[in-house]
C-alpha cells in the first residue's frame, strides 16, 4: 500500500481549506497542515475535518528551517502542496517587505527543506506550488490570454513575490531535478474566503447596509473560478500533472469589476427580499489601486487537454452557492470581521 503523506502550507486559509477538506477524503492519504493563522488563517474553516484520522494541524511558519526539518522526519513527508503566502494586493502594497518575507523566504526554505529531506530520492515525492496568474502581468481590452509561455511581468509586490518564488521552484527542478509542479489561476471566489477580497466584500457590506468601494471606474477585469473548481484542479494536477510543468487554471469567465459587483448586488437583493436596485445605491466610486493591473485572462486549454480537467460550475451557479453560504454562515462572517476567531482558537495554538 503506498501511503501518501502530504504536506499542505497555508491550510487554513481560504484555498488551502478546501484543498484540505477535499483530499482527507482520498484513501491512503495523511494530511499535515502547516500554517501561522495569521490574520487570514482560520481554524472555523477546518471543522469539519479536524477529528478526522488522517488530518493534523501544526501551527508554525514556513520561515521555520528547524520546525520544517522535524515536520518531514516525523511525519515522513512525501508530497507538498504549498499555499501558504500573504495573498492580498492591497497589504502588500502597504507592506512590501512582509510579502518578501512570507512568499519568497518563506518558499526558499521550504523548497530547501524538503530538497535536504529527501535527499536525492525523488521517486514518488513532490513539491507543488500553488500560485497566481497575477505573475503574467497585466492585458489590454481584448482577447488575449495569458498562456503558460507567457513571459513574467508582475506588477505588484504580490504578483512580484509569487512570480519571485514560482522562479525559485522552478530554478530547483533545473538545477537539481527537483521534482516540482506549478499552477497559475486566475481570481477565487467562494465560501470561507476572507472579506477583505472583492467578493465577500461586497457581500459582507451589502448585508450590513455599508459602501461598496469601486477602484477607479470600475473597468478592471478578472477572471473569476469558483474555489470547489480551483481546488478539483489542484487534485488532478497532484495525480496526473507531470513533474516540471506549469499548468494555467481559469474560469474562462471574465468580469469587469463594476459588472460583477451589480450582479451582486441583484443575488443580494433577491435573497434579502429587497427591492430591485436597493444594494446598488451602495456602489462607491473610490480612488484607484496603485499599479491597478487592468486586465486577467488565461488560456487553461493545456489542462482541459492534457489533464481533462474543466470548470464544473456555471458563474451563476457558484455565485448563489457563495451567497448562501456567507447568509447561512454568518457567525463565521461576524468572527472574521471583529477578529473573535482568533481569540476563540487562543488558548489551544498560542
Ligand atoms: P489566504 O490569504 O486566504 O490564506 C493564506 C494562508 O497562509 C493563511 O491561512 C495564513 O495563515 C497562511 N500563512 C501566511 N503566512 C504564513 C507563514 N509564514 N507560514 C505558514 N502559513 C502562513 O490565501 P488564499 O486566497 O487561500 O491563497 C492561497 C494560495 O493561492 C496563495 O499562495 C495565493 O497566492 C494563491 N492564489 C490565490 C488566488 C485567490 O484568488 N485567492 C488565486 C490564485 C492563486
Ligand atoms: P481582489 O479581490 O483584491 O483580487 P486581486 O487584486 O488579486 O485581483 O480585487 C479584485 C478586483 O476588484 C481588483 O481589480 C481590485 C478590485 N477591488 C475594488 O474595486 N474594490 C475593493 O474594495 C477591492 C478589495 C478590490
């Protein structure tokens, strides 16, 4: 029987946790999540599996060499998928540094970590990092698609450290035949997702009757892949991806901001039994990003050919569903929001 020990970083975030939620259900699998819970770490997100056998939690940064060496040796660590990174544009315009410090320190030591730990004997390991289209840069108006040949061209001091690190993991398969895989998506949208990012936001303030803040005149467009998907994705490139490549994950489903925030605000409109146009009124034009990247797309024909991996959900479909759950769950968005999950998980993690 060949047991699979998976290192999963940043695991009680918001991808990270549906990645957990949805590989303890494979055989033969142990899950070992590693994660700081920093502010968008969140234990409320794994309670469905947190007493299942084949799952830990260690709390702990990936900048730690020594805890990283213990983690491999004790729970001898074949396979990681590595989540863990400051993810928000906006803090990292803010702090810079700490983007430095987490997403590329932070992978270098892992990626130098499992290198030493296992030691030459790459059969059956791997080392997966989970990353952004952001590196890509940013597209004009049109049609054009980021591919995986396309070159780095980042933008912010987030896409800049994710484009830094994928250079890194790709730089050990290079040098030293490290066996890794790389995916770039595009923008996630979902339940237990953090309400700082531009969904939940808009979600969370609709609810409380609060501004809906619209950078510049809203013309910027993402693409936007429900979290269920991005995850499904992460799966089937773990299983059948092959050692080396990259592989661009997309929705294929692009959205100016100001479009996406109406269709919002009409979901909303017709769950809280408002009038038509009521959450509307909330729209607030605000002063642009800076360095706001206009456009993302991406052409993820490489993984629906070589790996037969498609989007299962319809956009409408995944924006009800994300709805539902932030209105059905809105103990979790009162905790997120007034910072009591982190003193409700104090006294077990420090
Ligand atoms: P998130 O911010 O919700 O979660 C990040 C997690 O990493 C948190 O649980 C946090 O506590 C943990 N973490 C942060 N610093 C750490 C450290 N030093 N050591 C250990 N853990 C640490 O992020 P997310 O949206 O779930 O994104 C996960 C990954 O996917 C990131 O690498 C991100 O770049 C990438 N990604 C995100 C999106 C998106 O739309 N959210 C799209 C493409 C790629
Ligand atoms: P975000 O969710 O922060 O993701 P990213 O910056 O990684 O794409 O933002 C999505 C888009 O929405 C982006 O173009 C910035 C814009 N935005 C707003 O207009 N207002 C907001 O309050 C936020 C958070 C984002």
């Amino acid at each position: 029987m060949n047991i699979q020990n998976i290192l999963v970083t940043g695991g009680a975030g918001f991808i990270g946790s549906e990645v957990i939620r949805q590989l303890v259900t494979l055989e033969n699998t142990n899950v070992i999540n590693l994660d700081k819970l920093t502010y968008a770490g969140n234990l409320e997100n794994l309670k469905s599996v947190e007493s299942n056998s084949n799952y830990t939690f260690v709390k702990g940064d990936i900048c730690d060499e020594s805890l990283l060496k213990e983690l491999f040796k004790t729970h001898k660590i074949s396979k990681v998928i590595h989540l863990a990174a400051e993810s928000h544009v906006d803090r990292s315009i803010n702090d810079p540094l700490l983007f430095v410090r987490t997403n590329l320190i932070g992978t270098a030591t892992l990626l130098n970590v499992a290198k030493s730990s296992w030691e030459g004997d790459y059969i059956n390991k791997v080392f997966y990092h989970i990353s952004t289209d952001e590196v890509y840069g940013s597209l004009n108006f049109g049609n054009d698609l980021f591919k995986e040949t396309t070159s780095y061209d980042p933008r912010s001091p987030y896409s800049a450290s994710k484009a830094g690190s994928d250079h890194l993991v790709r730089s050990f398969f290079h040098t030293y035949g490290f066996p890794i895989l790389i995916s770039n998506c595009s923008n996630n949208y979902g339940p237990y997702q953090f309400p700082e990012k531009l969904v939940p936001l808009c979600i969370n303030n609709i609810l409380n009757k609060k501004p809906l803040p619209i950078y510049g005149k809203g013309e910027n467009i993402r693409d936007w892949l429900y979290v269920s998907d991005h995850a499904d994705a992460i799966l089937t490139i773990l299983k059948n991806g092959q050692i080396g490549e990259t592989y661009n994950i997309g929705g294929n489903n692009e959205w100016s901001n100001l479009d996406l925030v109406k269709v919002i605000c009409k979901t909303m409109d017709l769950k809280l039994n408002r009038p038509e146009g009521d959450s509307e009124k909330l729209i607030t034009f605000v002063q642009d990003r800076a360095g706001h990247d206009l456009r993302y797309a991406i052409d993820s024909s490489k993984i629906q050919k070589e790996l037969g991996w498609t989007p299962s959900l319809q956009f409408e479909d995944g924006l009800k569903l994300t709805v539902d759950w932030y209105l059905q769950e809105t103990e979790w968005l009162r905790n997120v929001s007034s910072g009591e999950y982190k003193s409700y998980y104090k006294n077990q993690y420090g």
